[in-house]
C-alpha cells in the first residue's frame, strides 16, 4: 500500500525526470536527489526552538490564571496530539513536511550546496542516471542541534521504523 508521502515523492521525482528531459539535458546527465529518514529531522525538531511547547505552556498558564477550563482542556488536547504525531514521525515511517515548515526557506541553499536536483522523503526507484544522497544528517543541522542530539539522528539509521500499528497499540 502506499502512503501520501510514497505517492507525492515519485511524483516529485517523475516531475524533475520530465523538467530534465524538456530543459536539453543530456540523457547521461546525472540527477541527484537527496533523501532523507523522516526519523532523523523528528528527533531534531522536537529537540530544538520550534516545538512549540513553551507557547503552549504560556497559553495554559493563561488560562489557567484566568479560569479557563476550556482554553486548558483545548490546549491540553492540542498537547497530546503534537506528541503522539512526534512519537510516530520519530519512531515510524510518517511524513513530516509539518516538521520541515520552519527551515523550509533554507531547503534552496542546501540543494544548491549539495548539489541536487531535489529533496524528498523517499525514493522508491531511481533510474540509471539518477543519483541518491543521503541527506539526513544535513536536515538535521537545519535545526541547530546539540551534540546529543547529533549522536541521536546519527545512530537513527541503525534501528528499522517502528511498525504503526505497533506504535499504535503499544503506546
């Protein structure tokens, strides 16, 4: 079965091959598409300035100060489902373009210093003239990570995604 993220990836890269192909390159020119384990760029967000949590905090204190039931149950809910999101974005196969959305401005850059073509979650084949960079480790500097988190994304690669119905039932 495929997923949203499994569809929208080839046809991102079906996309390139036919821009390639109409823009008179060469058929031996290579193209490099970066991709990238959703895992690594989940752990870094949750690790850095963006999570949201201490808005969230705020918002709470707010209106808990002001007694606000609602506004602490609807922040609460909001809460609950931003770490169940994370927990299967870090442990599963999910997308997490969501996660991406604050350095998204600096995606451009990193092409262009990497040398790519595109940027995208999965690639589920590639031809003979299409390269594939793992570019894992370069998203997860978009976030300005700590060492521990470094070493985190870094050993990423050496566990298999959780199943989701295994993160589903057992959490």
């Amino acid at each position: 079965m495929r997923t949203a993220g499994n569809v929208f990836s080839i046809v991102c890269l079906a996309l390139i091959v036919a821009v390639v192909s109409t823009s008179g390159a060469k058929a031996d020119d290579v193209i490099r598409i970066g991709t990238y384990d959703n895992r690594g760029v989940a752990i870094a967000y949750a690790r850095s300035q963006y999570l949201p949590v201490m808005d969230a905090h705020a918002a709470y204190d707010k209106a808990e100060a002001a007694g606000d039931t609602a506004r602490m149950n609807e922040i609460s809910g909001e809460m609950e489902a931003l770490q169940r999101q994370l927990h299967r974005q870090g442990f599963g196969r999910v997308p997490v373009d969501d996660l991406l959305e604050p350095v998204a401005h600096r995606l451009p850059d990193l092409a262009a210093d990497l040398e790519l073509d595109a940027i995208v979650w999965i690639c589920d084949f590639a031809g003979e003239n299409v390269e594939i960079v793992d570019v894992t480790m370069d998203l997860v500097q978009l976030y300005d990570p700590s060492p521990e988190t470094l070493e985190i994304c870094g050993q990423i690669g050496d566990h298999e995604p959780v199943d989701l119905d295994d993160l589903d039932h057992d959490h």
